[in-house]
C-alpha cells in the first residue's frame, strides 16, 4: 500500500494493487501525465491565436489605412465653406457619412486633408475632437485575396477597429464608386455589402469622394448605399479664388524648388489655364501649370548657369502653356486687345479682294471676343458663300494664324464624306455596343485635344441633314455630348461652314448679266431654301465672297509667287520675278470660274516644275540667282541664272512685293562717273574722275 497525491483528483489517493477503484485511479494518473503538456500547448495556442487576432484587428487600419491627421498636409486655402459642410454632416446623430461629389481635380481630396487640419489644430466641434482621419486603401486591402474569404476578413477588420474607436477614426475613401464590387471575386462579399450594416448603425464615420459620373454610374445605382451618405456638390473654383489658393501655396513651392515666383505668374498661370487649358479644373490645371514652370525655369537655370537669383516668371509660365496646348508663345504673350485691333488689317493682307467679307468676320470675332455677344456659344459661326478660289478657305486659315498662332490651329472637314445616316456617329462618337465606339467622334475628339481652333465644314451644303440638326445645338449652346456621354465645349473655337450654293448667280453678276444686287438675292433665296431657318438664324453672319476681279488676282499672283521664292530660298537659291513675268502668270492661269486656285496649280505645274529640271540638270545650285521674266511677245515665261561667281559686283534692288529687278555693275557706273569733270566756282577744272 503506498499514498500518491494525483492533481486530477486534486487529493491524496491510498492505492492497493488487488483494488479495482485504485487501479482505475492509477491509470487516469498515467493518462493525465501523458497528454499534460498538450493540454498547455493547446492553451497556449488558443491565448497566442486570441492575441494575434487582437492584434491583427489593430494592424488593419495601419496596413490598409494612411493616417492623414497632422502629417504634414499641404495648406487648404479657401475651402472653408464646404470643410464646414463636411463637419456639420459629420457631427449629425444619424447619416452621418459625406459623399463629395465634383469634377476631377476641383478639390475633394483637399477637402479632406483641411478637414484632418482643423481636427488638428482643435477648431472642430466636441463630437471630433481627437478623432483621426484615415484614407482607406480598398486596392491594397483586395491585392492578394486569392481564397475565399480573405477580403472580407481584411473589411471587417477595418470597420470593427473604426467601431471600437468610438466615432473618433472618421474613415475617407477616395474613388467611392469602387466600394459597390470592390472584392468581389472568387466568391467573396463586396466592399459595399460589408460596409452598409456599419454605416446603418451609425457607429461609424466615412467621408467620400467620387466624380458626377461615378456617382451616377456606381453609388445612385445602390440606393442603400447612396442614401447612407450626404451628398456634397463641390464646384470648381472661380479664378480670383484660384490665384488665393496659388498664393497660400507659393511658400511650398518656393521651398520645394528653392527658387521664387513672382506674384505675376500666379496670375498668369490662372488666367492662361482658364483661356488655353480646357477640358481641366481649377484650381488642378493652375497648380500644375506654375510646379511645371518651375521645373522647366530651374532646367533653363542650369543650362544658362544662372540659377542663382532664378525667379519664375510670367513668360515662363506662357512656356509651359505652348508645350502643352500648341500655341506658340509669341500669340500667347501679345496683348489680346492688340490683336484684336489689327485682326482686320492682318487679314486683309492674306485675303485679297474680299473687303466687306473680311471686315464682316473681324467685327463679329472682336465683339465676341470682348464678351459683349452671347456667353457660351463659339467665338464666332458663319457661313461662307461663293465661288470657288474666292477665298472662303484662306480667310479660315488667316483666322487661325491670328487668333491662334498657327494654321494648324485649323481643323478641316469635308462634308461630301457625311452624306449617309449613320455620319453623325462618325462626327461625335458611337453610343455602347456599337462599333467604333472606343475610338470617339472625329469632331468631339479633335476639339478636346485641340479647344482653341478653326472648324472648317467645307462643303456644308452635302452633308446629311442629321449633321446640321446636331450643329443648331453646337451654335446654340456651344456644346456636343459624345458618343461616350463626355460634354465637349466648343466656346473657344471659330465655326466656319463653306457652300457653293448660288455661286451661278454670282457669276452671272460679274459677266453684266445681271446686276450684283439681283444676284446676291437670288444668291440668299438659294440658301433659304436648302437651310432650315433655325439653323441659319443661330449664325452669327452669312458672308458672300465676291467674285474676284482682274487687278485682285495680280495680288494674289505676287503672293503665290512670294511662296515660291520662299521655297526656293531654303535650297540656298535667289529668286527674282518682274512685272511681266507676273503678267504672264496671270494671263495663263486665269479662269473666272475657278477664282484664285488655279493660280497655284499653274505655279506648281510650270514654274515649280521648271526651276526642279534646273537643279536636277545642274544649271542652278546653292548660291545661283534665278530671274524669271518674259519674252519679247509677253506669252511665255524665260529663265536666267547667275552663279555666284558671275553676281560679283552685281546689285540687285527689290521692290516692296517682294520682286527685283538688276541694276548695272559698279564697274558701269565708275566709267560714268569717269567722263565728269568738276570745277571750281570761277570755272577752272578741279579734278576729272
């Protein structure tokens, strides 16, 4: 007999070696002191898994959140009104979560970051004092969710910690719209599902942040989740707010680049992106602009080695805004009222014979531009009437160099190509589920990339009449929504429609056949009766181009000719015309149907053709003056080349067109002079040259 003390029993237990009861009790012993140390291990386990648990719900908003509160956040300038808006929804008992709704780059996430600011310094109500703003990120929260239930266990981390938290970690999601299927995959809940019971008790607060169309496309589209939140409108700000919020910016910038910026190219940076920037929003486009001009002012800093004292100033803003739109920076810098001074004489120097046309345009265009015509619509919309090679085209082409920079600037359409029902697709983009739909309107498209332009619809009498229903509501509200829903705004451009309609009559009016007058009514009798009168009354002119007489044509002729010389010119080559060559020209190209066109199809096809046989067969090269004149009977034209060893004392005089004519050699002169004998006062010789 012996005592043992056994702890399952928990007392001292008298065991017999022939007693059943004992010999039970042994065994449990034995048994107890097999799986004891399991029986701790277990333990331990279920207090470490009980504490990682713990721990993994605090490390969520660490590892899927950023703690935006007092982290250095840039300074919000002048968004108080809605940072106010935002805490009042806030502090409310129930929906008590803000959606900020507004165009991409107008400011949501700034709202956000001034609300972490005033959390920051105190001036927030009681109900947010010492609370935090975390932003969430739902794309590394679903990155690696490759099992079935890995999301959601990552989402209710977050929303437990936030609960927990008592209503002091306000959560902020930036691209809401991605909450309604955001993991949902391989079976998981999506982010909206897990997020709505939350949001309904009221225990936690979110402010998000979306576009118009991923409010509409995404969020309205479940409605317990859109009336879980209190929608916020953010507008864009005006451009006196945007040069505040530059200025309250400028210290970080200086810092940030380690050189100035003057005050003037805050202002120039807001008021070029509020004129050459569209598409964009203030105050995004603005601060964009002015941190590119100072990295490219620091870059020419460098290159000059004059980095010291470096400011950033209005011109290098205007820089930034060329690379960025096209427009060269000498139209950019020029002051616009100048240039809207000399629009009309600039444009009668590229159109010839056109005065009431060209003047026409130029008034329309200045009081647009002024602001004293209809806000909103294009700068100008006019409708083109006449002949062919009468200058319809070149007058749309001067109107781009001058307004804006460069013929480029032009976008041409020909309206013969948009006959067809389906056309209007073409021009603004097809709808879902059709073709072509990914590659957006050729109108719409050309207009976003390119805001300031010409648009020329050459021909505009063959387009289909779907095509000009859509432009009564381009005239009108200055406007098209494409393909892709997108509103594309046609303000800052210039509409110019062109059509041959009635040119006959116009014609018959040169030939005496009828008088001018009688010709333009029949002219404009023509035109009502093809165009609807809502379509020609939303036009800001009709302008008919005259047919162009013979005197006009000869200074069309000099400025054909002033291109050819400017051709020639890069291969190294003078080249000089006389009056009777231009005659010539004239003379042989002349068609009064056809206008002004045909001149250059004859420059190119005989005078361009010749001097090219002259260069292949060597006759001329670099450094050769070429003369073309005429013959003796005035009916052809004939060519003289000087090599540039032959033109030694050789001066040449050239005329205000741009012509010349040769004078006689020095040596011709001296022997002039040589037979002059000059004397003195009293009549005897001085000196005999």
């Amino acid at each position: 007999m012996r005592g043992t003390y056994d702890p399952l029993l928990g007392a001292r237990v008298v065991q017999r070696t022939d007693d059943v009861q004992g010999s039970v009790l042994h065994q449990l012993s034995l048994i107890w002191r097999e799986i004891e140390p399991f029986i701790f291990l277990g333990a331990a386990v279920g207090l470490g898994w009980a504490a990682w648990k713990y721990y993994d719900h605090k490390a969520a908003m660490r590892t899927y959140g950023r703690h935006i509160t007092g982290k250095g956040v840039g300074l919000v300038v002048g968004r108080d009104d809605e940072i106010d808006r935002v805490i009042s929804i806030l502090c409310r008992k129930t929906k008590n979560c803000a959606a900020l709704v507004g165009h991409a780059g107008v400011g949501k996430t700034a709202i956000a970051e001034g609300l972490a600011q005033r959390i920051a310094t105190g001036k927030v109500p009681a109900a947010l004092a010492g609370a935090r703003v975390v932003e969430i990120d739902l794309g590394t929260m679903v990155a690696g969710t490759c099992l079935r239930g890995m999301f959601e266990e990552r989402m209710k981390s977050v929303i437990k910690q936030a609960e927990n938290a008592g209503g002091k970690i306000i959560l902020f999601i930036d691209e809401m719209h991605v909450i309604p299927g955001a993991g949902d995959s391989h079976g998981n809940t999506d982010a909206s599902s897990l997020l709505k019971p939350a949001l309904a008790r009221g225990r936690i607060r979110c402010v998000g942040a979306t576009t118009f169309d991923g409010y509409r496309n995404y969020i309205e589209k479940d409605p317990a989740l859109e009336r879980r939140f209190q929608k916020v409108h953010i507008e864009e700000p005006s451009t006196q707010a945007t040069i505040g919020i530059l200025r309250g910016l400028k210290q970080q910038f200086e810092q940030h680049h380690d050189l100035e910026i003057q005050d003037a190219a805050l202002v120039a940076a807001v008021q070029l992106a509020a004129r050459y920037i569209t598409g964009r929003q203030f105050p995004d486009k603005a601060i964009d602009l002015i941190d590119e001009a100072c990295t490219a002012k620091i870059k020419r800093a460098i290159s000059e080695n004059s980095l010291k004292g470096a400011a950033v100033e209005p011109n290098d803003v205007a820089q930034v805004v060329s690379q960025w739109t096209g427009i060269p920076v000498c139209a950019l810098e020029q002051e616009e009222m100048d240039k809207l001074i000399h629009l009309a004489d600039r444009l009668h120097e590229r159109v010839i014979g056109q005065d009431e046309a060209v003047n026409v345009v130029a008034e329309a265009v200045v009081c647009s531009m002024t602001g004293l015509d209809h806000p909103g619509q294009p700068i100008g919309s006019f409708l083109f009437l006449g002949s062919t090679g009468v200058g319809k085209t070149e007058l749309a082409k001067a109107l781009a160099e001058q307004l804006f920079g460069s013929e480029k600037m032009l976008v041409r359409f020909d309206m013969s190509e948009y006959v067809g029902s389906g056309s209007i697709l073409r021009l603004i983009g097809a709808p879902p589920s059709h073709d072509g739909y990914d590659d957006g309107g050729q109108l719409t498209e050309k207009v976003r990339n390119r805001p300031y332009s010409v648009i020329l619809f050459d021909e505009v009498e063959k387009a289909d009449p779907s095509v000009l229903n859509i432009f009564i509501q381009l005239l009108d509200d200055g406007v098209l929504t494409d393909g892709k829903g997108r509103t594309v705004d046609f303000k800052n451009t210039i509409i110019i429609m062109t059509s041959n309609l009635g040119a006959e009559h116009l014609t018959a009016g040169m030939a005496g056949e009828i008088t001018m007058d009688a010709a333009r009514d029949l002219l404009m009798k023509q035109v009502q009766k093809h165009f609807k009168p809502e379509f020609l009354n939303r036009l800001s002119e009709i302008v008919v181009f005259e047919p162009l007489l013979h005197d006009k044509l000869k200074e069309i002729v000099k400025i054909q000719m002033k291109s050819v010389i400017a051709r020639v010119a890069d291969k190294g080559i003078s080249l000089f015309a006389s009056d009777a060559a231009l005659d010539v020209i004239l003379s042989e190209s002349y068609n009064p149907m056809y206008g002004a066109r045909p001149i250059r199809r004859w420059l190119e096809k005989n005078v361009m053709t010749k001097l090219s046989q002259m260069l292949v067969k060597g006759e001329a090269s670099e450094g050769s003056t070429i003369t073309i004149g005429a013959t003796d009977n005035r009916n052809m034209l004939k060519y003289e080349v000087a090599k540039k060893a032959e033109l030694s004392g050789v001066v040449r005089n050239t005329d205000s067109s741009g012509m010349a004519a040769v004078v006689s050699p020095i040596k011709r002169i001296v022997s002039l002079l040589a037979r002059v004998t000059l004397k003195h006062p009293d009549g005897s010789a001085l000196k005999t040259l």
